[in-house]
C-alpha cells in the first residue's frame, strides 16, 4: 500500500508554501521518458481486516447492533483505490509517495459500489483491487470486498469501481496515464470491462437530465406521480390514500462541520473517504427517519468530486430522500442524494464540491406506507434520477445473496 493519509506534523505543513516551487517539482509523467506499460497485477493492492480474530480491531469498526460500521469501509476504499492508482503510475516496487513529484492522482468519481451479500456474520475482510483500464489520463480501479471464513473459503461481499486522473503538479491540467499492457485473456476481459464502464458513463453524461429533458416514458412517470399524489397541497394522506404523502423538500436533513486536519490527505486536502463516511452515515439517518425502521445498505449509485475540500473550512452536507418504492423483493426501497458544499464565511455562499447518490432498503416487513413526492421541477428531475439509479441497479440486486 502506498500511503495517501498524510502523516506529517500539521505544524510543519503550516509553514510550507501553499504551492511548490516549480523549480523542485519532478517530471510530469511522459515528459522526459516514454510511459512504461503497467501489467494489471502490478498494481494489486490489498488491506487486511483482521475482524474475527482481532477483538481490539473489531471494537473501533463496529456499530450498535454489533455489527460493521460500512462507513468506515468506504474510506478504505477509497484510500486503497488512491494507492492503487500511485502504484500503476510510480511502479510495482513503489512503497511510499516521492517528495516533490510533477504529478498527483485525485478520485473524479466512484462509479458503483454494490453489496452482494451481507457483511454479517462478522468475518475477517480483504479489500483488494487494480487498475483494469486506463484512458489518456485516467485510470478505471475495480475493488473487490471479501469475507474470509475460517474453513478457507472466500465470499465477495462487495464490488466497486472508482474513476482516479492524473493531474499536472504544476498546472493542475491533465496530465498523461500509463497504459496498460495485456498478457493474459483475464486482462483483456477486464479491460473490455472497463471499456463498457466509460462508454455508459459518458452515455449518462449525455442523458444527465442537467442537459437534456426527461424520455417521454419518464414525462408519463412524472405526470402519474403528479395526479395521483402530487395535486393536494397539503401534507398527509395522498390524494388516492394508499400511501403518507410526504413532500421531498420535507425530507431534508443537513449537518455543518468544521474540517479538521487530522483528516487530511496527502495533497493537504480533506481526504475523499472521509467525506464518502460523513455523506454515507447522513444518508443512513435520513433513511431510517423516512422508512421509520433500520435500513440496509444496498449500493453507492455514483459520487462526483467537483473540487477539493481545504482544511479549516466549514461543509454542509445536506441529504434528501428522492425516490422511494416497494416491491417483493425489497417492501421499502430508498434513494437518497447527499451534497457537500464550502460555506465561505464572508459571503454566506456555498461552492458545491461533492455529490453521493445511495440506496439503502428493508428486505422483510409490510410494504413502505410513506411516498416521496417533488413539489417544484428541479425536485421532479432529482426524482427521475433516483428512479434512473434505482432502476440501474434492479439487474446487480438479482445477484445479491438475501441473508
């Protein structure tokens, strides 16, 4: 694993410069040599999480049914993500990051992270992952979540893709990737893989309801959603009184936090991961307040970071239930987005930085009796996008094991 928390005294990152001097920044990759291909296991990293046979461990990860904090795995991930993309770019024999170098690797989004099973009983863990494809300045890491049983077998608890760029030290401009050079049909599977992945999220960028209107099959959603529980403005029962009418704007739940250092990368930035576990245990509230029972995580349907977070500032994070549903399967089915925005102090103006999307459920019980409803149309458009996330991933929940 290479490091990518920082380690050092806060006192002496305070006296550094806020920018290096070009003069002493390395070569941005590809400017003085040629890009050595990486092999895909050259950057196989791996953390182990001793759960099961390490008690002292177990205390500081679990929640208040005994079981894992998910949370906190997500910053896991999201560090061995950033260590794996440092390790196909510096090299596999790379132990820790250079001082000075031309170049630095940050996460523009997490494209998924599904649950297959679930994390109880509590096991010892592996998180692994590499990079399985590479553009012209960025890098597809898939990681991989796995329960290991004291009889030796193995079971694949969650998947996940992370999007990492590569960008210049000095210009903070693109800068170029490593290739990756395939040996064997497993590489060519995965690369094919990742090839998949690019084209469906520069489809979504297309589609994203940001740019363009809603499908005539969605319209007729909306508009069905709107005559039967959106005409009566007043709260409570729905106009056709099978569901609790409960308005999207009510459903907001937002928490303002000062960033401290101690969570800080080693760019002197908040770290990613711990902006994913603030987002994720909001989101987990919100939806326990809306379904008004326990909920399950199910999936991270996409996080995108707009710019860093600084040290010392103050981030509102503030979460909506934006789609909600029932079916056989899953009688209480939530989406809910999180956004994190800086709060300058001078203005009172907000610069979003980070947008999660999660889906958490309740798989045995009554049918959800509560409906979200949007009141205005930028809440009708988050709706949709809660519907398009949950219907992206009706196809993964098929392969997940039910407990």
């Amino acid at each position: 694993m290479v490091p990518v928390l920082s380690k050092g005294l806060w006192s002496e990152a305070l006296a550094m410069p806020d920018s290096p001097d070009a003069k002493q920044l390395g070569p941005v990759p590809g400017e003085r040599d040629p890009l050595v291909p990486r092999r895909m296991h050259d950057s196989y990293c791996e953390i182990m999480l001793p759960f099961a046979s390490n008690p002292e461990l177990l205390e500081n990860y679990t929640n208040a049914s005994g079981g894992i904090r998910t949370g906190l795995l997500m910053e896991h991930l999201d560090s061995l993500a950033g260590s794996i993309a440092y390790k196909h770019m510096l090299g596999p024999d790379v132990s820790a990051l250079p001082k000075n170098a031309g170049f630095y690797m940050v996460t523009a989004s997490v494209d998924r992270l599904d649950m297959l099973a679930p994390l109880y009983p509590v096991r010892d863990m592996r998180l692994s992952g590499q990079v399985i494809h590479t553009g012209r300045s960025s890098l597809e890491v898939a990681v991989r979540m796995e329960a290991l049983e004291k009889d030796g077998k193995e079971e694949t608890i969650m998947l996940g893709r992370f999007c990492m760029v590569c960008r210049d030290a000095r210009t903070h401009s693109s800068a170029l990737v490593n290739p990756l050079s395939l040996e064997t049909a497993e590489d060519h599977i995965l690369y094919t893989i990742g090839e998949v992945h690019k084209k469906k999220r520069q489809s979504r960028a297309v589609r994203s309801l940001n740019r363009v209107p809603p499908t005539s099959s969605e319209a007729e959603a909306l508009h069905s959603l709107y005559l039967n529980y959106g005409q009566d403005e007043q709260g409570g029962p729905s106009p056709s009184g099978d569901h609790e009418r409960v308005w999207m704007g009510d459903t907001r739940l937002e928490k303002t936090l000062i960033m401290f250092p101690q969570e800080r990368n080693v760019h002197q930035k908040i770290f990613g991961g711990y902006l994913m576990r603030l987002a994720y245990e909001l989101g987990f509230a919100n939806s326990c307040l809306f379904t008004r029972d326990h909920v399950t995580f199910l999936s991270l349907d996409g996080i995108s970071f707009a710019r860093p977070v600084p040290i010392g500032s103050l981030l509102r994070l503030t979460s909506y239930i934006v789609h909600s549903s029932s079916s056989e399967s899953y009688p209480a089915l939530v989406h809910v987005w999180v956004h994190a925005d800086v709060v300058n102090l001078e203005t009172g103006t907000e610069q979003r930085t980070n947008d999660f999307r999660f889906t958490w459920c309740r798989e045995s019980g009554p049918p959800l009796s509560r409906m979200v409803v949007p009141k205005t149309y930028g809440e009708a458009m988050q709706w949709l996008e809660g519907r398009r996330a949950l219907e992206m991933g009706s196809e993964i929940r098929k392969l997940r094991k039910r407990p």
